[in-house]
C-alpha cells in the first residue's frame, strides 16, 4: 500500500508529443532502413516497434512536460530509437542505426525546428541557468550539466555528468547504440550554425560529455 503523503512516480505518458515524435520519426526511420535492409518486413516491425515504444514508456519515469523540462522530449525520443532497434531482433545493426539517425539531418522540417543562435547572451544565459538547476535534479533518467563560458559569445561548452539516455539504455540492457544515438548531437550542432567538438562521453565509460560549440564559419549571424 502506498504511503499517505507520498507521490506515486509518473512514467512518461503516450501522449501528443509521444504520438507526434512517432508519426515524424517513423517517416525518417523506416525508408532509411528499407533502404538498407530491403529484406526486413517493415508493416510487421512498424506494429511491433510501436508496441514495444509504448512498453518502454510505461516502465520510465517521466521529467516532466516539454515545456517544463526541454529535455523530456529527448528522452521520448530515445525510447522510440530503441523501441525499433529492439524489435529488429537482431536484424539492425549498430552501423545501420547510426545511418538512421544520420537520415534526420537530412530531412528539412528537422533543420527548421532546430534553427536557433546559440551565439547570444541570452541563449547562454539560459544554458548556464538550466546547468545550475540540474544539479539539483534527483531522477536518473534526467541530465546534469555544468556550463562552460568561452571567451567570447561565439564559442561555449556544457559538461554532461549524468544523462537520460544512457539510463535509459541501461533500463533496457542495450547500452552498446548510446554512442550511435549520441550522434545526433552533431546534426544538432549543425543546425544552429555551430560546431561541435567532443573528447569524452558518457556512453564511452568517461567522466562526462564534454561539449565543446564555437560558430562555424558561415553560421548563423
């Protein structure tokens, strides 16, 4: 029985955004893997992997609303990757995931979603603002970060100590495609008009991530 006074702990919901990161990512996802194995019956593993997202939603406590916590749609998202990867069973490699989420920095509705300045003061402002927040941020399958001020406003960094997905993967015993969806960070990066330089993850057995952005030549002004 639970405790009078005590907060039962919310999974993350299958709702809008749990249905929309669906609808949008299943249309970059399965004729990208078509494409590399033409063999695989896609209608079968698209019921599964749908299946087999919402399980794993049901079993991971949420972080909260998008708009409370920019990050839970990252979570979500990392679900859904494993959700299909799982139900390959198998069948898709590490080497075709990653040419996966490769496709999702072709497709021009992600670019634009993602099209920001992360070279302002406010941008960064609020970066630094949100680390120092996550310090105090007690789920395991939320990230912890630190802010890392550049010298200028073009270049800046955020050390990761704890991260959603590699919990996440943990939870579901398949932590070797961490490193393959941590590729996004990169398309991400390209997006804004910045590059990224990494030396350590999480995902590799290191300290932290150790994210490094400074504008590219040509990004956004």
């Amino acid at each position: 029985m639970e405790r009078r006074g005590m907060m039962k702990q919310t999974v993350i919901p299958y709702d809008f955004t749990a249905k929309f990161l669906w609808h949008f990512f299943s249309r970059i996802f399965f004729p990208t893997l078509q494409t590399h194995c033409p063999d695989m019956e896609l209608s079968t593993l698209k019921k599964a992997s749908k299946r087999r997202y919402r399980e794993i939603l049901a079993r991971t406590p949420s972080l909260g609303s998008t708009r409370e916590n920019p990050l839970a749609m990252a979570l979500t998202w990392g679900a859904l990757v494993i959700a299909v990867y799982q139900s390959g069973n198998g069948r898709i490699t590490e080497e075709t995931l990653g040419n996966m989420i490769a496709a999702m920095g072709k497709n021009p509705l992600m670019r634009r979603m993602n099209k920001k300045d992360p070279f302002t003061k406010a941008f960064q402002d609020k970066k630094a603002l949100q680390a120092k927040a996550s310090q105090e941020k007690e789920n395991p399958y939320d990230w912890k970060s630190e802010f890392i001020p550049g010298d200028t406003l073009e270049e800046y960094g955020i050390n990761y100590t704890q991260c959603g997905l590699c919990r996440l993967a943990q939870q579901e015993g398949c932590t070797n495609i961490v490193p393959q969806m941590c590729q996004f960070d990169f398309i991400s990066a390209d997006f804004m008009g910045a590059e990224l330089i990494r030396t350590k993850t999480l995902a590799t057995g290191d300290d932290c991530c150790d994210f490094r952005y400074r504008r590219k030549s040509g990004g956004n002004t």
